[in-house]
C-alpha cells in the first residue's frame, strides 16, 4: 500500500513537471522471479511500479478476508500481553496455591534416591501400598436378601439402668416404638434438620417412606410403615383381641390396624354382591331347598307373557 501510494504521487509530480510516461526501462525477469531486479526511475517506470502494487493489493484483500480471524487474534494477544503483566496483582487467580510446594522435598529426594538405586541393580520391587480392609463382593441376588433382625438386645433394653423402661400409650403394647433401627434413623435425620436449620434432600418415594414411618411411630409402631407389616404396628398390638374377634386372616394387610374395619363398612359393589348371592346355599331342610324370591323384572316379564297367550287364544 505504501508503494503504491508513493508511485502514484511520484506519477503526478513526473506529470506536473511535464515528463513523458513512456519513458521506461523495464527489467529482464518477469515479476514472480526471486532474482528479479529494480526498475528505472522513468515516469513510465513509475507506472508500471502502480500497476504491480495495485494487482498485489486486489490478490492480497481476498486472502485478508479469509485469514481475519487468526489476523485479529494475533494482533489482540500481541496487545493484551503486556497489560496482562501489569495486571497481575488484580487478577485471583494468581496469588493461587501452588501444589508443588505441599509436597515433602525430603520424601521427593527419597523416591529420587530408590528410582535410581533401581535403575543401578536392575531388581524389580513392587511398589509399596497402603493397606486397606478387604470388601467381600457381594452378588445381586444376596442385595435383595436381608439379614433377620436380632430381638435379644431389645428385649434386654428396658434393663439398662441409664434409660427408663418405654411403653405405649395404653401401657399393653409389647412392641417399643424407639427400640427399632428405623426410628433411631428417623431421629438422627430430624435432630441434624434441626441443628443445620435445613432439610435433607430426598426423592419422592423416600420422602413418602419417611412420611409414612414418621406417622407409624407417632402411632406405637415400629416405623416399618413401608415394609410389608403395614402401619400401626402398635394398636396391632394394643387391639389385638378386638381385631381377631372380627375374624381377621393376618398381620400383613396393607393399612394400619383400622382398615378392614373401614373395608367391611364400604359398600361392595353391584357385581360383587350379585357374585355373593350366587354363592350363598340356603339350608337344605324336609322340603329341600328353598325358592329365590323373583325380581320385579321377572314378574313383569311372566305378566306380559301370560298377556299375550290370552289375546292370542281370543
């Protein structure tokens, strides 16, 4: 760009001076030879330099287009370098720890010592490990089997001097709520709520168990709200006469103790009751067994058959 711009201000001070342009003494090599020589220093010569540094100027924009980028970024590294420097002190992360200077140079030194020392004799020795207690592995199937729970230790609780001796509500519950390792879980989790004045994150499902557990216990249960047994393990137990005098089959329903209380009081469906009905045998007596009393609909039906077998005698 500078060449051109000199050329063509040369041209014009040639031509204001009144010289002739086609004065030139062109060189013997062509323009892309390496070993090519200088022009003369005729106006025409000038001309021919403006005509060169115009072409190289066209060529050269098209590449500037497509080398921008790494252009830019070259030239903002080259400018943010030494402010960078200067910066140094406002930047954090330079005044960051530097791992190097944590590690024992005597230990560094010892390692340096033993490497060499087995370069020298060419004996292997294996490396020294730290030791680590032994995980047994353990297969699926044996995840989804657990271990029984042992009753001795709280059996013997209620003989521990430093804690008094724990019955339900009603003083007939054998079951103590606080006794099971789940409420004692139940606990830690709400005392730690209460100290760190945050809750704990769980998942829905979990946060159901605990919900359910949680009401178990303010129940007299053991917390096993969520396992089989079922809710309300302790009025199980405080209301265990009353439940087997309704005839229940067992312990393992799903609900607290209530539920198939609030089960017979509901009313059973049309096809159940008529599936009952079916079911149901009368006494059988002298006379044999006794007549179904007819619907309303199977003695309309009889009448309008009766009907018309008269119209169609008369």
């Amino acid at each position: 760009m500078l060449s051109y711009l000199q050329s063509v201000v040369l041209i014009s001070a040639r031509r204001g001076a009144g010289d002739s342009l086609t004065e030139r003494t062109p060189p013997a090599l062509p323009f892309g030879a390496p070993e090519r020589g200088t022009r003369g220093s005729g106006a025409g010569d000038l001309v021919d330099s403006a005509i060169e540094a115009r072409v190289v100027l066209e060529k050269i924009k098209v590449l500037e287009g497509r080398m921008k980028y790494q252009i830019e970024k070259l030239v903002r590294v080259a400018e943010e370098a030494p402010t960078a420097a200067n910066n140094a002190v406002n930047d954090p992360l330079a005044f960051r720890p530097n791992p190097q200077a944590l590690m024992d140079q005597e230990s560094a030194a010892e390692d340096e010592d033993e490497d060499h020392k087995e370069a020298q004799d060419g004996i292997y020795r294996p490396p020294k490990l730290a030791p680590v207690p032994y995980t047994e592995p353990r297969a699926e199937k044996d995840k989804s089997r657990r271990l029984p729970v042992p009753h001795a230790l709280s059996n013997l609780a209620h003989l521990d001097p430093s804690k008094p001796y724990m019955e339900s509500t009603s003083g007939l519950g054998s079951t103590p709520a606080l006794m099971s390792s789940r409420a004692r879980e139940l606990q830690r989790m709400t005392e730690f709520e209460e100290e760190n004045m945050m809750r704990l994150v769980m998942k829905k499902k979990e946060a159901r168990r605990r919900k359910m557990d949680e009401a178990d216990i303010a129940l007299g249960g053991t917390g096993a709200a969520s396992s089989r047994r079922g809710r309300g393990g302790g009025l199980e137990d405080e209301f265990g006469d009353v439940l087997k005098s309704l005839g229940r089959s067992g312990r393992g329903a799903v609900g607290d103790g209530y539920e198939e209380l609030r089960q017979r009081g509901k009313k059973q469906s049309a096809l159940v009751r008529a599936r009952a009905r079916s079911d149901d045998v009368d006494d059988l007596g002298d006379d044999g067994p006794k007549a179904r009393k007819k619907s309303r609909f199977e003695k309309e039906v009889k009448a309008a058959k009766k009907r018309g077998s008269m119209k169609r005698k008369s």
